[in-house]
C-alpha cells in the first residue's frame, strides 16, 4: 500500500551512497591517515581496522600497513555471520556470535585492541586477524581502474551477468515518460522561479536507474558518471569511475564550487574536441563516444578506455586550476564568501565564466549543427559526494547544484541549446536530492525564493518481463518470476537469488525478527500495509525506501513524499523464506506442532502487532479486520506448503502450490468437511498461488482473464479497495492441469467477506457473498465463498431440521446460490451479481470467532489476536473515501500497468 509523508514533518535519512545493498567503502590513498577510517559510518566497528591496518595509530602517523581498509567492509557485508573466520565474531560482537549484531563499544574495541598481541602479526600469516585481514582483502584487490577486475571466479561470472543484463532491450514506458518528462520540464521551467535545471532521479535499489539513462544516451546526447565506490560487482553496477571521485572529492585545495565548475568545463573540452571529428549525421552514441559507456570485464591491468578518457578530464582540470590560480586568488579577494562557506552568485558566476563558458558554447554550437538541441551529465550514486562537513572545502551536491544553475545567465529559455543534469540515488534526503524551500531550507545554500524540479520516480517494473508464460506451470519457475519486478533479480542465478534478495530487503544477513523496520519490510509487501499519516510512520516508509526496497511513489509539490509496496514475487518470496526459517535448538531443528507457527514467524507477527498495529504505524484500512485476515491467510498458506514440502520452492526452483483443499485444511480445523466429500473432491483439484496481497484501485464485478493470468503468475491475491461491495478479498485458483497450456475457464476465485463486530453477521448478509464473475459475466464452477466473522463470540444453534454441517458450532458449511442483494429501489446493488435464477449452487464457509477452536494455525498467538482485533474494533476508520480519493490523485503519475 501507499503511504504519503509530509517531508516538512518526517525526519529524512542521512544521504550515504546505493551500494547494492552490500555496505561500502571509501578507497584511501597511499597517505590514508586513520582520521580518514573515522570519519566514514560506523567508525566504533572500524576502530581496530585502523589499528591492524595502519602502523602507528597513537601517533597518529597512519603509515599504511595495508592498502585498502575499504576491503575490508566489504568483507563484513559479503558473509553471513555464521560465516566469520572464529577470531572476529567475538572480537567485534558482544555476545561473541554476532547473533544480534551488537557491536562493541570503542573503548572496548581498544582495551581488546592492547590485549591481542595477534593484531601485530603480519597480514600475510595463517593466525589470527592477520590470517583474517589477508584473506578479505583476496576477495576485492583494487586497481586503478574504472571498470572490474578480479581474479575471483565468483565476481567475474557476476560482472559478466550484470553486463549482459545492461545492455538487454528494455521494456515498459520508463524511457518515454523520461524523454516525455524531460520535454515538460523544459518548456514550464523558468529561471526565476527553478533551480537549474537539474533532475533527480530518485528511486529504490534495483529499479534500473542506471539502465534507465543508459538506453536514454541512445536517443539524446548524454554522458553517464557512475560515483559508486568500490569495484566488486556485488557491490552495484556499472561500476565507479575512479578518477571522477578522486578529483572531486580529494582536490581539498580549491572550494567546491571551483573544482567542480574546473571538472565540468574540462568535459565539456575534450567533449568539444571529439565532436571536431564526428560527421553530421553521428548517432547519440558517436557524439560522446570519448567517454565510452561500455563497462569492460577483464584480467589485464591495462586501464579501459573510459577510465582514460575520465583521467584525461581530471588531468586537464588540474591545469586549469593551476593556470588561473593567480585570477582566482584575485576574484577571491575582491569578493566576500557567504556565511555557509559557499561563494556568492557573482563569484560563482566568474568561476563559471573561467572554467566552463567558453567549452560549453563551442559545445553546444557543435550539438546544434549536429540537430541536437541539449546536451545531459547524469551522476550515479550521486549522494556519495555527500562527504563529512568537517574537511576543508567539502563536497557534496549542493556545490554541483550551485554550478548547474550559474549556466542559466548565459543560456537563456528561448536559446535553441539547453544543458541539463542527472542526479540518480536511492536516498530520499531532501537535503540530498529533493532540496526543499522555506524552513527546511539551508541557510544561503539554496536561494530560498527558488524551486528545485520535482524528482522522476516512474521508473515502473517488468522492464525484463519478456512473453508470458505458456503453461501455469511455466509461471512457477523462478527464472520467469525473477522478471518480474525491478530489473535486478534477472541478472542474478537461481541458486543465490533467494539469499540477496534477502539481504536487500532487509539489509542484514538475515530477518531480525523482533526489529520493527525489518517486520514492516516483510509484511508490507506480502500484507499491502496501509501506513499512519503521521510523522513517525512517514519516517518508517521513508527509511524503507533507502533501506529494504520500498518505492518511491512521488515527491508532491516538495511538501510530501508518497511511497508504496508494489507487486514484487522475489520479494515477497524472500520476505516468505525469512518468516518461515526455522530456529536451530542445539544441533537439530526445533519441532513444531503442527498447528503451531515456528518460533521466528511467531517473534515477527507479534513485533507486527506491538510496534506496528497497536502502536497505530499501521492502519487497518476501513476497521473491518482485513488485516488480520490477510495475515491469518497468508500464514495457512505458508504453513500449508511447509507441511507439504519443507521449502518454499523446489530443487528445480520452482514455486510450490497448495491446493485449496490443504488451504482450507491448514486455515481451519481439517475435519469439518467431513460430510461434504463433494466439496473435498473439487477443493482438491483446485490450485492455489499466492505470496502476497495487492489492493486494488477500484471496485470489481468482473475479473477478466488477463488480470487472473496475471496474478498466478506474480502470485497475487487481491485486497478490494475501500467501499468495495459485497467482496473484501480474492484468492485466485486455477483446477486444470499444471503442465499443460492454459485453459481460460479453470479459472476461479475464493472471494471473502470480513466482519470484526461484537454481534454475529445476519444470514441474509452471509447468503449473499459471492464473487466477482470471470471474462464478462461468467460464474466459476463450484465457487467457493469464505465469511470470516472475526469479531464475534456467538455460536450456530443447529436444529432438527439442519443439524450442523460441519460438526463445529463455530462454522457453517452451506451449498447453495447466493442471495442477490438489492437496493431500495430494486436494482442489483452490484454489477458482479447474476440474475437471481442464473446463480448456480456455491460453497458457503461462514465462521465465527477469531481462536484456535476456528483457526488453529494461530497457536499460542490466539490470545494477541483477540486483543488487536478488539483494539481495531474501538478505532473509528481513519481513512475516509473522500482522502483515499485525494491520495489516488497524488498518485496519478503512476501507470496501472507498472502496479496494482
């Protein structure tokens, strides 16, 4: 479900640079001195690296024992935690496992530190740390290269899939909405009102930012900086561009402006030179084919030619500043710095003029002789430049910022030739990436009277999807559904997918069951969440998009931020995996009753209760109790396969179905379909696949066929949208044969209704649940229809004249045709309704009550249930259908083929 935050009123994240998701590192110099190790994040862990790395570390001298501490990161990132060599884990950790992942304190890091004569040994020996430090740095030795290279089996078959996939066609309309979007901007943008015309390309990890650009270069002149750190491909692709961030970011001679505003103009030189020698008639690619966007894989040690190409813009950006260094210490003198250390508009427009004015008109006349009318920089991972303000002349976007938006005094609205910049990140800092206006605004960094352009998010997903599948079966394989969704899950193989795709999501080894952002990751997308319009719940969906895959939806007017948890299967596998994993007891597994849940997805459904429900971070939209019902049915789901199968997905990766018959065997006690064997024969033959629940955007009477192919494939049920009659949910089911092409009319639907009231549903009320008709007015044969009456404690009273169906006062089992419910004026109160004598005989499962007696798979969480379900009962429906309304309207962006 969507969430929409104020950003005036939620807390954003730090700006760090998307690595991946695998941690990341910043690469010191032959002169690293360990206040480097201290500035980069989590500086309490690096504390010993700095003491085994560098020689000296109380006198501060920082001669380096090794050269890349960065490596070291990584390392930790890469392995699971039962993976680390013996003598790290309790040396960092404090339980010695690192099963909590609480790392030591500094101090005690040092006192450790004093005490372990090991720490001295050469990094080349086979003991302790030194044995340790030796092998993480093997796994990503760094060259002075803009593309990877190792001689790790393992990182060279990942760069190889990566590279592949980055130049596999794309499909969907991101790329037309961005050259749409692009076109727009320009004719609304104003240079009075806007701040340069730069665009933010905001959006979660894997979503194909990178890739987005990469096709865009094929139609526009376009040169793509990738700022990432660090060269193992499991860190992110493409790669970084070394000489880039060394320039940037380790020139601290000259302010940020300048030495940008110096790297800029020397692009736009040897850009200029390049373009001397290409015909008229050059393709996009040719005319900035001096900064290849080819990311070579080799073994050499030979740089590629895009490292040489950006070196030589380094190399000529330090001539120039050496070159108008005595014209520079004269502007300086003639004018006054800000306050924030950031140089006035009219220095800044000198230090334009000196670097960038002249290059920049060749190039632009040289691009408008060749009928391209602009010329786009795009600066991935571009919130890594966000270095510490405490170094002397720091850089970070707001610098770039600054230099873009000096260009609009010399290049005006009506000029034939614009030059706009790129910046892509996952972050959603408005500091970083959406630099808002008013209060939030920093002080003369920013001139507040000026607007930044609202950040492109429509990335959509299934840019990879390819044709549909053939067979229901084939929807099952994991190399079809790793297509669907971002991008990412296509270049990785079957065997590992699962283990990234969890450690994308929750970005950990593992699920931290009892930690509230790792719940609210898993079942936000296997639930549709509906998220608080309150400033803690808005920090939570905001942190989720930096952190554990969540979408970015829209930046609304700079004043709010709308994300959501769209249809993702690998995800939602992953997020599956997680709950279901079971919890070591000594050196066996423990047992579990079998109808208890396990030990861990039991931990996380009550941190989803406690510190999400209870807490109101999450909402049970319209307070019927559909949440708790998704939940209760998406753990008999799962509970059912585990029985079943022990695993979630087969040795040869595929998804496992349940049939509705398990379903509803492992949901409710098993033997009160005792005395229907009817029912038992057709429930049987009928197919479940379901993940995760999807809200639907509108009201439904009839679902059609592609919708159903659809949701098998992505394995999706559907959570009706508010004020939806007569239907809350719809689990799709399909009775025909796995392995042979599909058959459209083995198509059906278990619809369900849901009540969290004191007093017991009328019968009236329960006769006329039905569900939606299939491909224009069709009604599934054997339907089956679930009432789940959570809220109520009374009984069914059976009779001589109908004894109970089922043998549980709680649940009444009835074969019959619904009861067409009409309005007032004796019209059919919904579309989804046959003709009262056209509705055929369906199974009726109406239950009472929310316990074990009616729903056993909750074991010892009965009596949690019972407490959120009266707590949700006393909290009056927040989410009005005039608001859900105005929150479709912020969403209008979004396509409906991209998400549900």
């Amino acid at each position: 479900m969507a969430s929409m935050a104020s950003l005036q009123d939620t807390a954003m994240p730090d700006a760090h640079a998307d690595v991946g998701g695998l941690g990341h590192g910043l690469v010191p110099s032959e002169s690293a001195t360990v206040e480097f190790i201290h500035d980069t994040p989590s500086s309490n862990t690096f504390v010993i690296i700095a003491k085994v790395c560098y020689k000296d570390v109380r006198n501060n001298t920082g001669a380096a024992r090794l050269d890349a501490a960065f490596r070291l990161r990584r390392f930790f990132c890469h392995l699971t935690l039962t993976e680390l060599p013996p003598p790290l884990a309790p040396l960092f950790f404090k339980d010695g496992s690192g099963e909590k992942y609480e790392v030591r304190r500094e101090e005690e890091l040092a006192a450790i530190c004093d005490e372990r004569p090991d720490l001295d040994h050469d990094p080349d020996g086979n003991e302790g740390l030194g044995h340790v430090l030796s092998y993480a740095c093997n796994r990503d030795p760094v060259q002075g290269r803009a593309e990877c290279i190792t001689d790790n089996a393992q990182e060279r078959a990942e760069a190889r899939l990566l590279a592949n996939a980055f130049t596999r066609q794309s499909e969907g309309q991101a790329l037309d909405r961005l050259r749409s979007a692009l076109d727009t901007l320009e004719k609304l943008y104003v240079d009075t009102e806007h701040y340069g015309r730069s665009l933010p390309i905001v959006q979660s990890s894997g979503t194909g930012k990178s890739k987005l650009v990469k096709d865009l270069a094929r139609r526009v002149a376009l040169i793509s900086v990738c700022l990432r750190q660090g060269k193992s491909p499991f860190g992110g692709w493409p790669p970084g561009d070394l000489p880039v961030w060394q320039f940037l970011i380790e020139e601290i001679g000259y302010e940020a402006e300048v030495r940008f505003a110096a790297w800029l103009g020397a692009v736009y030189h040897l850009l200029s030179i390049h373009l001397e020698s290409c015909p008229l008639g050059a393709s996009p690619e040719q005319l900035t084919g001096c900064f290849p966007d080819t990311y070579e894989f080799n073994t050499t040690s030979l740089p590629s030619a895009r490292f040489k190409a950006f070196d030589a813009v380094s190399r000529h950006a330090r001539e120039m500043l050496k070159t108008n260094s005595t014209q520079l210490a004269t502007a300086f003198r003639n004018a006054e710095k800000s306050q924030n250390q950031h140089l006035d508009e009219d220095l800044l427009d000198d230090v334009y003029v000196m670097f960038c004015l002249k290059p920049a008109l060749k190039v632009s006349q040289q691009l408008l002789d060749r009928q391209h009318t602009r010329l786009i920089i795009a600066f991935d991972e571009c919130c890594s430049l966000n270095v510490s303000e405490a170094s002397r002349n720091p850089m970070s976007l707001l610098p770039i910022w600054r230099v873009t938006k000096a260009a609009d005094r010399h290049f005006s609205k009506n000029d034939l030739f614009h030059f706009w910049h790129f910046f892509m990140d996952t972050n959603l800092s408005v500091s970083s990436l959406v630099p808002p206006s008013g209060r939030l605004a920093p002080s003369a960094r920013l001139v507040q009277t000026l607007t930044p352009l609202p950040p492109f998010t429509f990335l959509g997903f299934d840019q990879m999807s390819g044709k549909p599948s053939s067979t229901p079966k084939g929807a099952l394989c994991l190399s079809k559904v790793k297509l669907m969704g971002r991008p990412l899950w296509s270049t990785i193989p079957n065997m590992t997918i699962m283990e990234t795709a969890k450690w994308k999501l929750f970005s950990h080894t593992k699920m931290l069951h009892m930690e509230k952002d790792h719940v609210f990751a898993a079942f936000a997308l296997r639930l549709s969440l509906d998220i608080a319009e309150t400033a803690v719940a808005s920090t939570l969906a905001t942190d989720a998009v930096k952190s554990h895959m969540r979408i970015l939806v829209n930046v609304y007017q700079q004043k709010f931020v709308v994300t959501s948890a769209p249809s993702e299967p690998i995800l939602a596998l992953a997020a599956a995996d997680a709950l279901n994993a079971r919890i070591p007891s000594g050196d066996s597994v423990m047992d579990v009753d079998e109808y208890t849940l396990n030990p861990a997805y039991q931990e996380a459904v009550g941190t989803l209760f406690d510190k999400l429900v209870v807490s109101g971070l999450v909402v049970d939209k319209g307070g019927n109790g559909e949440l708790i019902a998704r939940l209760l049915l998406t753990l008999s789901r799962d509970r059912a396969i585990m029985q079943q199968h022990n695993c979630l997905i087969s040795g040869d990766y595929l998804v496992h179905t349940v049939s509705l018959h398990e379903f509803l065997c492992t949901l409710l006690p098993p033997n009160i379909f005792a005395q229907h064997a009817d029912f038992v024969k057709h429930a049987k033959k009928k197919h479940l696949n379901f993940t995760h629940f999807v809200t639907l955007k509108c009201n439904i009477h009839d679902l059609g066929i592609k919708l159903l192919r659809n949701a098998w494939e992505r394995g999706v049920a559907f959570q009706c949208c508010l004020n939806q009659p007569v239907v809350d949910l719809v689990l799709v089911t399909y009775s025909g044969s796995l392995s042979e092409p599909w058959n459209d009319d083995k198509f059906g639907t278990v619809a369900i209704q849901v009540k969290n009231r004191g007093q017991a549903a009328s019968a009236e009320l329960v006769r006329s649940l039905a569900g939606p008709t299939i491909d224009h007015g069709k009604r599934p044969v054997n339907e089956v229809v679930l009432f789940m009456d959570l809220g109520t404690s009374s009984a069914f009273q059976p009779s001589k004249i109908r004894p109970s169906s089922s043998g549980n006062p709680r649940i009444d089992i009835t074969y019959q045709p619904a009861l067409v419910a009409r309005s007032a004026n004796d019209a059919s109160s919904w579309a989804g309704y046959l003709a009262q004598s056209s509705e055929p005989d369906r199974w009726c499962i109406n239950v009472r009550g929310s316990g074990v007696d009616v729903y056993p798979v909750w074991g010892p969480l009965e009596g949690r249930v019972i407490e959120v379900l009266s707590a949700l009962r006393k909290v009056e429906p927040i989410y009005a259908a005039e608001y859900a309304q105005q929150l479709e309207e912020l969403k209008c962006g979004l396509d409906e083929s991209d998400m549900y």
